[in-house]
C-alpha cells in the first residue's frame, strides 16, 4: 500500500510539473483556431440580442468603451449614478474619474440647477482600461428638486464592448436602487 501512494504522488507531482503545463502551451496555441474554425457554432450557443435592447435611444455624443454604464429618465429630478469598479474606486459626481480610467462624462440635473427635459447620466471606460471583474452600479434619488415628479422611472443601460447586457426600467421614489 505505502509504494502505491509512493507511485500515486509521484505520478500527480509529474503531472503538475510537465503534463499541465505542456497541455496549457498546446491549448493556448490550437484555442484560437479552434474557435474561428467552430465561430458559426460557438455563436449558435450564444443567446439572441433581444430586439427591446436595440430601441433604446441615448444621446450619441457620450463617451463609450469597454464598460458603460447609462442613466437616462424624464423628469425634473435629481438622480445620481454611481459605479464601483472590481478594484474598488468609484466614480460618481464627487469623484469624476478613477484610477482605473473610469470616466463620469454626463451629469444632469446636478443639484437641481440647469433642468433638462431629458436627463442623463453616464459612466464609462475607454478602450482597453477597464478592469476586469464586477462592477456594483447604484442609482440614488439625490433631489426632487421641488418638482413633485417622485417617484421616478428610470432606465438603466449597461454596455460591455458596445453590447447591451442590461436594459432595466425600474421606479425610485427615495433613496438607491443597487
């Protein structure tokens, strides 16, 4: 019994020091071709975009990349966006920019000064500069700005590389929605 461990861990230790990691070049090297070649089928397996998320309207001229998140809604309120990236920086109207290269770009209604019809709020970052991991997005009702427009729908847009993972319409009549 005591030579059959003996052989099993030498075994596992030949593995771990030459099988693993000759499979990881090989699998490194064949990955790529392997999914060009299968493209049609991988992509088959994808789920659909759904045709909702193609009607959402948000103003061109935001800033984009490879995460953005956006906040768009239509009354005269406050509404506040913020975004925690996974090395824990947030960016939201006190802190307009991380060292993660998160941006704040749009910030409507701030503090109830200069109302727009067609509020929004958007944080985004550029090409290349977002970490990797999860994010924690929370939008706060800051004011209502006297304008008795509580509660207030909102819409919630969440891109990664120009694609819409999340379009949620949600109602807040105090505080945040996370």
């Amino acid at each position: 019994a005591e030579e059959e461990r003996q052989t099993a861990t030498a075994d596992f230790a030949c593995r771990e020091a030459t099988l693993y990691p000759a499979t990881a070049v090989v699998a490194a090297e064949l990955g790529p071709a392997f999914v060009e070649a299968n493209r049609d089928q991988i992509e088959s397996l994808m789920p659909p975009e759904s045709e909702e998320s193609e009607t959402v309207t948000v103003p061109p001229d935001l800033g984009t990349g490879d995460v953005q998140v956006t906040l768009l809604w239509t009354a005269g309120v406050d509404l506040d966006l913020r975004v925690g990236d996974p090395q824990g920086a947030t960016v939201d109207y006190r802190q307009r920019t991380s060292p993660s290269g998160g941006v704040l770009d749009r910030d409507a209604n701030r503090g109830c000064g200069g109302i727009v019809p067609d509020p929004v709020e958007n944080v985004y970052w550029p090409d290349g500069e977002a970490p990797r991991g999860s994010y924690r997005v929370e939008v706060t009702l800051f004011s209502s700005c006297n304008a008795g427009g509580v509660p207030v729908e909102f819409t919630l847009i969440v891109q990664t590389e120009g694609r819409i993972l999340i379009r949620d319409t949600r109602t807040i009549e105090s505080g945040s929605y996370q």
